[in-house]
C-alpha cells in the first residue's frame, strides 16, 4: 500500500526530537537500596524496569477514528 495515496487531506504531522540529553546507568547492591531510589525520585523502579524518564512522562494515547 502506497502511504502517499492514503494521507490525501490529512493533517501535517511533526514528531519533533524526542531524544534525551543524557542517559545514565544507576547500580542498587540491593533491593532495598532499589527502593528507596524510587521512593526518591517518585518513579516506580522494579526488576522489570529497563528505563525511566526523569521527571515522569505520562504517554499521550493516540486513539484512530474512522469517520467514513
């Protein structure tokens, strides 16, 4: 499918940069330590966690309507 063909009338789009300035990696020597990190900063860290912003970014949701 041509993009082009489909994006007749419709909206401009910027993204604008969406990169940070700096990116740092942090080591906790417990899970104690782990957790009062994130109580400091106010950002949920888990086991899980691979990245975080600083201060929290809440992600806009972008919703499709299809007005056909």
């Amino acid at each position: 499918m041509d993009w082009k063909k489909e994006w007749i009338d419709m909206p401009e789009f910027v993204q604008g940069n969406q990169e940070s300035i700096k990116g740092v990696t942090v080591h906790f020597e417990t899970l104690e330590d782990m957790e009062e990190f994130s109580r400091l900063i106010g950002i949920t860290v888990t086991m899980k966690t691979k990245g975080i912003f600083f201060p929290k970014k809440t992600i806009e949701k972008t919703v499709y309507i299809d007005e056909s």
